[in-house]
C-alpha cells in the first residue's frame, strides 16, 4: 500500500507552531521566487535557488526532511515500473487529452523552451539537452517542487493525508506557472505534468526517486524525437 500515513509517529512528532511558521514564510518565498522569475522576471531561475533551500532546510531541521523522500527506495523495481507508468499517463494524457482541450480554448500552440530547438540529427545538442534535462529538470525541478515546496506546504497541515493531497495541488499549479514562457496551453500541459508527478510521489510513499525518474525519461522521450525529426 502507499505510504500516504501522516509523519506525525513518535519518530515523527507532530510539528509546531512555530515550525509550521516557518514552513510557511519558506513556502511564500518560494512561491515567490516562481512566480517572480517565471511572470514578473524579477529574480533569477528559481531551480538552483530552492534547490539550495532543500539542504539548508535538511540541515536546520535536523533529519526531519526524511518525509521528504530523498531516499533509496524500498523497491527499485516498483520505483521503475511506477516511473514507466507514469512516463505512459504524461505523454498519452498530453497528447490526446491537455492539448486537444488547451487548443480549443486557445489557438496559439504551446512553446517549446529554446534549449530544445536544436538541428535534428545533432549528436552534440541532443547529449547536451539530455545532461539538463536530467540534471535541471528530473533532479532540480523534482527536488525543488516535489521535495521542497510540496513538503513545506504538508507542513501547514501536519502533514495528515488531506495536507499532502491539498499540497500537491497548489504545488501542480505553481509548477505549470513555473513554465509561464509556454503560454496559457503551456501552462495547463505543465500543471497537468504536475499533477501526475505530484500523484506518483505520493503513492510511493513519498520517495523522490520515482517522480525523478518519471520527469527525466519523459523529458527524454521529448529530446529523442527531436533529434529523430519526428517532433513537429
């Protein structure tokens, strides 16, 4: 079963008040830092910056980041098909639900990041946008959005099941204004990748791996099928 129990055991107990304050000037402030870069471009790209604000809060809080799941899973078959599954759910759900609807809403096409407007059939580009995409995308998005600000925001809840759920939620939504430069059907394919990413790291117990992997393998799909030419 997932591991979707509050954290608030003896190992765990519950937080307090002046934790969950805490927790919710980190979660404004990096509400701000996404909104500030992505809409007003008012500071720079928000990834390394609550990327670095993980580890200062693993290390103020003393071991309690566990439940934040960067972790070596309890079964890494389970964590792989899990990924694979939800790579499935992302590209089918884009392609034949998200952009169909976000088309009939808005007719400019959703816009892709300038790092994947590369010349098909370059080697070159194509190891290089592989590098970030794993490294800034599956690594430091999913460390900053999933294990960072869904985590704060459990915070204010106690982390019960609801604060998780309602967590992730606002944290999708965050996530597809993160990607703002798309446009408004940019925006709705984004919250809805994180939706999915958010729901895969909650139903394995929240681990990071599983949503790591998941956002690394669909992002590939993506710079494969540009380097083939089959992208359009």
């Amino acid at each position: 079963m997932p591991d979707l129990q509050p954290a608030s055991t003896d190992a765990n107990p519950p937080l307090s008040s002046s934790e969950r304050y805490s927790s919710l000037a980190e979660l404004a402030f990096g509400s701000f830092l996404v909104i500030g870069h992505n809409i007003f471009h008012l500071v720079p790209n928000e990834v390394p910056f609550l990327f670095l604000l993980f580890w200062i809060s693993a290390l103020v809080r003393k071991g309690r980041w566990s439940a934040a799941g960067l972790k070596r899973p309890s079964s890494w078959p389970k964590t792989i098909l899990l990924a694979l599954a939800a790579v499935a759910v992302l590209v089918l759900g884009s392609e034949f639900v998200i952009q169909p609807l976000a088309s009939h809403f808005w007719h400019t096409p959703e816009n892709v990041s300038s790092l994947l407007k590369t010349p098909v059939h370059e080697w070159k580009s194509a190891l290089r946008n592989l590098a970030i995409v794993w490294l800034f995308a599956g690594f430091g998005e999913e460390i900053g959005y999933r294990g960072y600000l869904l985590t704060r925001a459990a915070d204010l809840g106690n982390r019960s099941n609801l604060a998780y759920i309602l967590a992730m939620l606002y944290v999708a939504l965050l996530f597809g204004f993160g990607h703002f430069y798309k446009g408004p059907a940019g925006v709705m394919d984004s919250t809805y990748s994180g939706l999915v990413l958010g729901s895969v790291y909650l139903l394995s117990g929240r681990n990071l791996w599983a949503p790591i992997l998941a956002h690394g393998l669909v992002d590939t799909v993506v710079v494969v099928a540009i380097f083939m030419g089959w992208a359009t």
